[in-house]
C-alpha cells in the first residue's frame, strides 16, 4: 500500500519536550484534571499570545460554550456568527438555546464579511454576541469587526481555533475581543490530542469559567453546586502535552508557511488554481493550504480529491457554509453579494494536505498528481 500522506496530522517535538511534562505528572501522580502542567500551560498561552488569563478546558468547542456563558447569552438571544466555518462553532449557541444568525464571508480573507454584518445589525440592532472565526488560519479583518461590534456595544468573541499563533498588524489572534478561544484537536497546529483554552483579560470571567468547568462546585466541606456545571477542564496530562507543543509553535508555523508557498510556486503557471489570499497586515500561521478553482476550470474539485484519494492521499472540501447544513436550515443568513461568497468557495474549494509531517518529495506527490490533471 502506497504511503499515507494526511491533511494534518499530529507532530510531536523531536526534542521529547511532551514527554518530559507527561513524566513529571506520572511522577508526581498528577495525573488527575488538575496540576502544575494545567497551571503553566494557562500562563504560558497566556504569555504568547499576549493576553493576561487564560482557562484550559477539555476542547474549543467547550472554550466557545463557556464563552458564550460568560458574555450572559441567554435563551433566544441573537447571536452572529460566521457562516464560514465547522459545526462546532455553533453548536454552542443552540447549547444555550440561544439563536445564531449566520454572516457570509468576503473574498479578501474569506472571514466574516464586515459589510454583511452591519447589515445584520440594521435587520437585528440587538444582538447578544458576534463570534467570528478565523478561517484555516488567516485572520478575519478583525479591527473592522471590532469597530462596528464596539459601535454596538456588543461582546466580540474570536473562534481563533485554526489560527493559534495567526497576527493581524502584529497582535494575536484571539485578543481583540472580549474572549478568544484556541483548539488543540489533532489536526490543529500544535496538539494535545484533545483540548482548548480561553483567553480574556477578565480576571473574574476566567475565574468564573474555571469555576463552570469543574461542576460549579462551591468552595464548602460537602459538596455545594448553586448553578449547572460542566466536566470541562482539562486535564494535567493532555496540558504537559501542549506545554511541550507550545515550544515548538513558531517552528510548526514556518513549516507550515514552507508547505503553502511550495504550492503558490508549484501552481502558479496554472491560471485556473488561485491560493487562499494572504490579507495586508496579516501573518497567517497557514493551518491548511487552500486553493480554489476558477468557475470554468476543466478540473473540479472533486476531481482533485478523488485523484489524490487514489494515490492513499488525504484532502477535503472548504467547510460547508452554516446556512447550507439541514440542521441549521431555520436559521437567517446574512448576504451582500447576491451569490454568497461562502457558497461559492465551498463550490470551489479544496484543502490540501498541508501536515508538517510530509517531507518535500511527498509534497512533490501532490504536487505533479494535481498538475497532470491540467495535462
């Protein structure tokens, strides 16, 4: 069997600095939800990014739940949201049987589109939250967003789960708003197997997430719960995970920035094949590498994927848009152009494999697989 090339896989340290923070929890028989690896992994998050307090939780899509708690969402309260993006972002609103809207993208980032959100305001004034998400790693265009959700008075929370490491005009991802939120799921940037982080600086919010994510115990002998709690914090083991990824961030970004210039030279005398754009102001950490194909192209997506399955390749389409998913069939959806920009990249799109575990031949794989198709 040929060999398998993934989408993104998990890429530990040659150093062993995982294994090191793993040891020391066994030794120390913290092997339980909390610990000093719990504790460090908050702060040094924290510290990269640039924000002053941070809650470690079980997964992103906890970290966005908790969010919402914390920003007061309550039932049937509106909530924007990018269109743009995985279930996970909005799951959590329905958790809170709150309502999401859905915001389509513009071409520029692929984000949120800021016209189509004040578009939102002017048929919804009154909403509770704005959660945008920076799409496969690529910042929103966030300080607009920011403005008009200030301009409104209304919390901004940042879905940075792909773009951990990402800057707009030199500042992180996941600080502009009131609370971000950060993925450590197996395919993201750096792992922990499973898990995520929220990031804000509201020292009371953070505390109090910290206290929802441990069952809203009450500081008594017995045990005491006045609110519904949540199994939501992560554990000292899966924390000296991501404390060891987190010293090799920066080197798993350049991989990755390696792996998407690689394929914007590969492709470029293929007029049909344009790379995900790469905003002014921005550094993207290039999660994934994009491309979509021109509306007339000979060769479609699925041409693409199927061809690169054949040779035991991993691909996948652009996430399918928010407003387009049954389950969320109900819900509005905010435009300005009238074939929506979201539609038409998940029409046009296609994720290659992008993992920094994929040597230069292998890409090179991919590589000639996707330009025979032009021959």
């Amino acid at each position: 069997m040929k060999k398998r090339i993934f989408l993104a896989s998990p890429n530990m340290s040659k150093e062993g600095y995982e294994q090191k923070y793993v040891k020391e929890a066994f030794d120390t028989n913290w092997v339980a939800p909390l610990g000093e690896n719990v504790n460090k992994f908050e702060e040094e998050i924290a510290n990269y990014v640039g924000i002053k307090h941070a809650a470690a939780l079980t997964s992103g899509t906890a970290a966005i739940h908790l969010a919402l708690k914390a920003a007061n969402v309550k039932k049937e309260e509106i909530v924007f949201v990018s269109d743009l993006t995985f279930s996970a972002t909005v799951n959590p609103i329905i958790y809170e049987n709150a309502t999401p809207v859905f915001i389509d993208s513009e071409k520029d980032t692929w984000n949120m589109d800021p016209k189509a959100l004040e578009k939102a305001f002017e048929k919804y004034p009154n909403p509770k939250a704005v959660i945008v998400v920076h799409l496969y790693g690529t910042p929103a265009k966030i300080d607009e967003i920011k403005e008009i959700c200030d301009k409104h008075g209304v919390t901004l929370i940042e879905d940075a789960a792909e773009s951990l490491g990402a800057t707009y005009k030199g500042k992180q991802t996941g600080t502009f708003g009131k609370y971000g939120i950060y993925s450590f799921n197996g395919n993201k940037i750096i792992t922990t197997s499973g898990g995520g982080m929220l990031v804000s600086d509201d020292e009371e919010r953070i505390a109090k997430v910290r206290f929802w994510s441990t069952q809203a115990r009450e500081k008594a002998r017995h045990y005491e719960h006045k609110e519904i709690g949540y199994n939501y914090r992560m554990s000292n083991i899966v924390a000296g995970i991501g404390r060891g990824q987190l010293k090799v961030l920066d080197e798993r970004i350049g991989q990755k920035a390696e792996i998407y210039n690689n394929y914007k030279e590969a492709f470029k005398d293929i007029p049909d094949i344009e790379m995900e754009p790469i905003p002014e102001n921005s550094k993207p950490n290039h999660w994934l590498s994009v491309i979509t194909l021109k509306e007339n192209s000979k060769v479609k997506p699925l041409d693409i994927m199927i061809a690169l399955e054949k040779e035991n390749i991993e691909s996948r389409p652009v996430w399918k848009p928010m407003h387009m998913q049954p389950v969320f069939k109900d819900y509005d959806f905010i435009k300005v152009e009238e074939e929506p920009v979201s539609t038409e990249l998940f029409e046009r799109g296609v994720c290659l494999p992008s993992d920094t575990n994929m040597t230069k031949e292998d890409q090179e794989v991919v590589i000639n697989i996707i330009k025979n198709l032009w021959k």
